[in-house]
C-alpha cells in the first residue's frame, strides 16, 4: 500500500511540470506569474488555439487517492495543542503546528510528538527561557 501512495505521489508531481500560462505573461513584466482565465472579444487563447497554450481541464488534477498528502507520503494535519497528538496514527499522518502558536507550546507539542513518535512537518528549535542576571544592588557601590 505504501510503495502504490508513492508512486501516486511522483505521478502527481509529474503532472505539475505541465504550468497554464497567463496570457500574455512574457509581454508584460507587471504580471504575476498564475493562472487567470483569458476574457478577451478576440482572444486566441480563449478560443483555444493550440499554440496559445492549455487551459486548466477536468483531469490534470491528482489522483483522488493521494489529494492532500504532503510529499513525503504522509496525510498533513494541523494542531493547536498538544491534547490533538493523541488522536493522530503516527504511521500515515503527520503534524503541522498552527502559525499563532506560542514558542513555549510549540516546545511542549513538539517534546510530546518526539515521545509519540509523529512526524512534524515544520519543527522549529525550542527557545530556552533565558533567566537575567542579577545586577549589583546599590549597597555595594555604596560600600566602596
């Protein structure tokens, strides 16, 4: 099952190599570089002239059996806390940890994934909480 989600996975990757061209693209350097439907009267690529370039269709999507895996073969779940690790299989899914979550959760998540054995999809280094020095009191100086 494992070696058929992985060459789903590069069949699907193979597809992406095929891009939409905007209209127009390489004439204007204001462009941004993703697909927009062409609307123009007398648009070529409108009207489908093959040399204008494809329009996305029914059938350049992925293969239904692997839509929303990550490319490591793993299904993406995202989590807030870490009471959502123990509902997680560590064997087909891995974590993604939310962007609004705190440095000191994000180390507990990731201790306890580590401990359970989950994938974490974009780990980060835990800070260490850096405790301030004590500064000199005032009697000292005073005593000098």
């Amino acid at each position: 099952m494992a070696s058929e989600i992985k060459k789903l996975i590069k069949a699907r990757g193979a597809k992406k190599s095929s891009r939409f061209a905007r209209q127009c693209l390489q004439a204007k350097v204001k462009l941004a570089d993703s697909w927009r439907r062409p609307r123009g009267l007398h648009s070529k690529q409108r009207k489908d002239y093959r040399a204008k370039g494809a329009h996305p269709e029914a059938g350049f999507g992925a293969p239904k059996a692997v839509r929303g895996f990550h490319p490591s073969g793993y299904r993406e779940e995202l989590v807030f806390t870490p009471s959502e690790l123990s509902a997680i299989d560590p064997a087909t899914t891995a974590v993604r940890i939310g962007a609004t979550v705190g440095g000191a959760k994000r180390s507990i998540i990731q201790n306890k994934a580590a401990e359970l054995g989950i994938k974490i999809l974009n780990p980060k280094e835990a800070k260490v909480a850096v405790t301030p020095v004590a500064k000199p009191s005032e009697e000292v100086k005073a005593d000098e």
